[in-house]
C-alpha cells in the first residue's frame, strides 16, 4: 500500500475534502497523513497508550468534540494553503 493508492482511494470517499482523524500506529498514520495531509492523529505513545486514550475519548465527549474541532481546524489550514 502506498500513500498514493490511499490518496486515490480518500478521493474515491471524498475524505480529501473532509475532517478526518486517523487513529492507529505510527506506520499507518504516516501513511495515511501523506495521503490526507489535514488528518489528526491525536493517539501518542504505545498501544495501550492508545487503548486508554480511546476509551478516555468515548467516555469524554467534550474531549471527542476537541478532536473534531482539532480535525476541522487541520482542514481548514490545509487547505487555506492550496491554490
């Protein structure tokens, strides 16, 4: 899988003109953020890191909003800076 194949399948889904978080290791995030730049990837750490931030993220949903807000944000300054 290349960042190029997930860019065309994004398109295919309109994920390029979306807010998108991307939640996963380090490998996938990278791929998937070459292919839709204006992802947030809020997860940090290992995989049990991760494990307790998604389940702090369900039971938080101010903090789920947070993420969106992040994600729209992300969005927005991508694409301020296309022509």
């Amino acid at each position: 899988m290349t960042a190029d194949t997930i860019r065309a399948h994004a398109a295919s889904l309109a994920l390029d003109d979306a807010h998108v978080i991307v939640l996963g290791g380090r490998e996938y995030v990278d791929l998937i953020t070459g292919a839709v730049p204006h992802a947030f990837a809020p997860l940090t750490g290992h995989m049990l890191a991760h494990r307790s931030q998604c389940r702090t993220v369900r039971e938080d949903p101010e903090l789920a909003a947070s993420w969106w807000d992040r994600a729209a944000r992300s969005f927005d300054e991508q694409h301020a800076t296309q022509p």
